[in-house]
C-alpha cells in the first residue's frame, strides 16, 4: 500500500475542516486562519507579467514532486483560494493574483515522534482508519503538546519514520479533528488520495455527523436549528463566538433533537451541517444552554438550579464523574473514497457521559422540577 504524501515546498513559497466544533484544542491556536480550522502551508504572488494560466497548471509548474491530479483533488475539497476565496478547477491565474494552500493540520515544525499510545480501532482498510477517540486525548501537536497526541499514535501504528526536519507531510492525513475533551468519532485517511476526497465530502456538508451533550437549561423546543456566523472572539482568542448579522465569521448551522429533559439541564442530540471551531459548544452557548461543564463557555459552574448547599454537592459530584465539556462524537457517515459505498459508524457512549446521565436521570426522578423563567 503507497503511503506517500509528499507534497513539498518549493524555494519560493512561504492548519476547516471542522470539526468542527470541534477541530481546536485550546492548545492549537496561534496558527490557525480563521474560524474553520484550516492552516496555510503555501503561498504564491502571481507575477505581475503572468498570462492567463489554469489554476491547477500553474501551481503543479511552481511545485515540486506534486501531480496535476494531486493539486485538482485539492482544488475539489477546497484546499485552494485565489485572493481569500475558495475557487473551482477552471479558475485562470491573473497577475497579482495571491495563491493560498490551506491544510486542515499544522504545517511540520518539529519532528513527529512515533509513540506506542493504544488506539481504540472501529474500522480499517486500506483508504482510512475509523478511531474512537476518548476524551483528553489531543489530536494534533500544538503548543505544549508535541507528544503524546493522536498523530504521535498514528505514526507508531502505521510504521510510519519521520524525515528529517521534521518534514514528513505524511503524517496529516487528518481529515478533521475533535477536541481534546470531546470524545467520540475521527476519521483518519491512510494516503493522500483518501485524504483529499474526504476532505471534499466535508467541503460540501455531505458527512453525516451526530454528537451526544448534554447542557445547562430546560430547552423550550423538542428540536430547532441554530444559525449564526462563528469567528474568533476578539476580546478572548481561546473563544469563539457567534456574530449575527453582517458577514463577518464563516457561516455554521447545528440542528438539534432534544433526547431527555433533568430540569435543570437538557440531552440533547446536535447534528452538524457545517463543520467550525467549537461549533456545538459555541452554538449553544449562543443560546444560553452551554455544555455541562464547558469550562471555556461557562459551563463549569452553576447556571441553573437552587441555591441549596446539597444541591451544590451534587453538581461538584457530577463535575468529578465528567471532568469535561459534556460532548461526544457519537456517529459518522460517508461515502468510502475508493468503493463508493455508504459507511455508517456509531459509539456508545464514554462511561463518564453515561454515569452523569444516570446521576441526572435519578435526581430528576426523585423531585419535582418547578419550570424556571428564562431571564
């Protein structure tokens, strides 16, 4: 099997997919380029004197070691932008035009160390690897984790020797990523033609993901649809946030069912149809229902709920049962890149999840909740 992925930078150039709402950690955030999670790996300044050239012609010229097919797979899952904007195979090159590259994984800056971390391996072929990722593992190396993460684990597994200089492209074939305390579903492509044909199905919302969370509140609706541009909050970096009107962000839209109702919190069910940083999390914090406790939005302490001190001890015991964001990747659906058939993959959900549902579940049982005014 050709694991090769060696897209290299040439002399002369300088990590969207979401997950998400979950393709940050809170330790991946000086590289990122916008809220969708993607990193710019090359640029090219058209010369002024340049003639009109196909796109996908013009960067395979100003690249070494890189097909034509290879760049026009790129250009299909929207890897490719012209001036800021996406743009299609038929784009012809104009001077002054500004080429990005943009990759949903950090450009290699140190070398990739393969480590023996144990995998929790759903499904495998020869195309891609299904992992249920649990919570507290970090996908990709970032500041203040370069080992110990999923691609540490990956490179061990997949016998996969880093090169010198820390330059083995081979090691981002994430297709998307989840946060660190999310638990849940990945998707990991074993060569570069899987990884770029996933990544389109991505580009274009066709796969199917549903999360598991549970937040704070009694929501009103059995299922709505939350719409709202998402960007980085300019008064926090580690935030994001959603911006209502005009067209700043990236556009995000979460659809959610309600699962259960506690009175004081709510299960719910969240499928993505966009893929940004934080999605969920954002989305329903946008609300005023934030995840259970999503320390990053607020969720870490009391938001609904009286004001007794048995109460209290109750929530700090189901602080301790789920020492995170109450969120997990619990489905995922797509076309298999080389088949064409339809695979569907589902996790139960992690213990924590399931013993802070019970806890909940018997609270609720044991009283009355008095419906609470929204303020």
């Amino acid at each position: 099997m050709d694991r090769n992925y060696n897209i290299e930078e040439p002399d002369s150039s300088e990590e969207y997919l979401g997950e998400s709402d979950d393709v940050l950690s809170e330790n991946e955030n000086s590289d990122i380029q916008g809220a969708d999670g993607m990193f710019e790996h090359f640029r090219f300044n058209v010369d002024k004197g340049q003639s009109l050239l196909r796109i996908d012609r013009y960067i395979t010229e100003h690249m070494e070691k890189t097909s034509r097919n290879r760049i026009q797979l790129a250009i299909e899952a929207g890897y490719v932008q012209v001036n800021g904007k996406v743009i299609k195979a038929n784009y012809k090159v104009k001077p002054n035009d500004l080429i990005t590259i943009l990759l949903p994984y950090r450009k290699r800056s140190v070398e990739i160390t393969p480590e023996n971390i144990p995998l929790d391996i759903v499904y495998e072929d020869d195309d891609l690897l299904i992992i249920n990722k649990p919570a507290g593992l970090v996908v990709h190396p970032g500041h203040g984790h370069y080992y110990g993460t999923l691609v540490n684990a990956l490179a061990y597994y997949l016998n996969i020797t880093p090169q010198p200089g820390g330059n083995d492209e081979r090691m981002g074939l994430l297709v998307h990523r989840i946060d660190k305390n999310t638990s849940g579903l990945l998707v990991v492509a074993k060569n570069d033609e899987a990884q770029l044909n996933l990544a389109k199905q991505f580009f274009h919302h066709t796969i199917e993901r549903k999360y598991i969370a549970i937040v704070w509140g009694n929501i009103k609706e059995d299922e709505g649809t939350i719409t709202g541009n998402i960007a980085r909050d300019p008064n926090d970096r580690l935030r994001f946030k959603v911006f209502p009107d005009g067209d700043f962000g990236k556009h995000a839209v979460t659809h959610y069912r309600v699962l259960e109702r506690f009175g004081y919190v709510t299960l719910v069910e969240c499928k993505l149809e966009t893929g940004r940083t934080h999605q969920i999390r954002v989305h329903m914090n946008y609300i005023g229902h934030p995840l259970f406790n999503d320390e990053r939005y607020g969720g870490d302490r009391i938001l609904k709920g009286t004001l007794y001190s048995k109460y209290k001890q109750f929530i700090d015991n189901c602080f301790k049962i789920l020492p995170r964001q109450a969120l997990h990747a619990k489905t995922l659906g797509f076309i298999h890149p080389t088949s064409g058939k339809r695979l569907f993959f589902e996790s139960p959900l992690p213990d924590d999840m399931a013993a802070l549902i019970e806890k909940w579940r018997r609270y609720a049982g044991g009283r009355a909740f008095e419906e609470e005014e929204e303020e």
